[in-house]
C-alpha cells in the first residue's frame, strides 16, 4: 500500500510539472523587429516566441509612411497617422474590432506616447531625450518591456524585453511601432 501512495504521489507531481511547463511553453511574447531590407526600412518581420509576422508600408509605391499594415500570427490589421502632417497621433485597428490609439503626451515631444485601448493604457518612452536606441515602460499594473536596437544607433535591428500580459499583443505592437517609426522618420 505505502509502494502503490508514493508511486501515484510521483505520477502526480510528474502530471503538475509537465502541466506548468507547457503553460510557460504556450505563453506568447515578443522577441525582436527586425528591418527586410538594410537598405529600406518599409517593410519588418516580427517575431514572437510563437509566431512571426509582419509590418509594412500599404501603398509602398507611394513611400507613403503614414499608412502601414500587419499580421502576427491570426491577428492583423492596420495602423495609419490620423492627420496629415502631424505625426504625434496614430491608430491600431485589428481585422477584430480591437482599436488602439498612440499620441504624444506632451506636443512636440516625440519621447513620450501614451498608448491606450479599452483593455490597457501605459506610457511608452524612450530613456534618453534625443535617443532613440531605447524605449521602455514600466507598470504596477501590466509589467514591464523594453525595445532597444542591437547596435548602437543602427535602426535596423531591434530586441525586446516582454514581460506585459500576452493578451495585450495588440497594444504592445502600438508601442513597438511608435518605436519603428520615429527611427523611420529619423532616418528615411
């Protein structure tokens, strides 16, 4: 009887931690942007621990910046700038009805975004004033994330440090491309 309690009592612990791990093995988060081309910063791959994606320019014979389209995995959609020449207030929408709004919390400051959904708000900003190697934010509520390029000021390569909630992905791309476009701005 003592045998039959101690091998049940290690199938049991077997069964919980093959049932954590695949919990940990099925939780998504973002890992890098990376630019195409290194010659064109028009179109990215995205990469998530469990999907890759896409984001690009819509009309790219236009070279119209203010406009783009994505796709991670089933989600998709597009984010475009809400006035002509003023790019300090974009919009997420998803093919879902998921719609997110990035503007700048101060005018003329490019440093600062709020980024806000009906599921989450957060601030988004980059360490440094006039740099643009590193954006973060930080939360009681949702965590933590950070966007840094891989090299010193080369806009092409992006990491990324994800510890928001996974079902925030949406919001969390609004954050990644305030990053991808004031480095497009920047440099096209």
């Amino acid at each position: 009887m003592k045998y039959c309690f101690t091998l049940l009592f290690l199938i049991g612990c077997l069964a919980v931690g093959i049932a954590q791990e695949s919990e940990v093995d099925s939780l998504d988060y973002f890992e890098g942007i990376h630019s195409i081309y290194d010659d064109d910063l028009s179109e990215w791959e995205i990469f998530t621990h469990q999907h890759d994606g896409q984001l690009q320019i819509t009309w790219a014979l236009k070279r119209d910046f203010t406009h783009w389209s994505f796709d991670i995995g089933e989600v998709s959609g597009t984010i475009r700038q809400l006035w002509n020449n003023n790019d300090t207030h974009y919009e997420l929408n998803t093919l879902d009805g998921i719609t997110i709004t990035m503007r700048t919390k101060w005018p003329r400051d490019h440093s600062e975004w709020v980024i806000k959904s009906d599921r989450a708000e957060f601030i988004w900003k980059s360490t440094q004033y006039n740099d643009g190697n590193e954006w973060g934010s930080k939360s009681d509520k949702l965590g933590e994330m950070y966007m840094f390029t891989e090299y010193e000021d080369d806009p092409r390569d992006w990491l990324i440090e994800d510890y928001f909630p996974e079902e925030i992905l949406e919001e969390k791309l609004a954050a990644y491309f305030i990053t991808i476009i004031r480095a497009v701005n920047n440099f096209h």
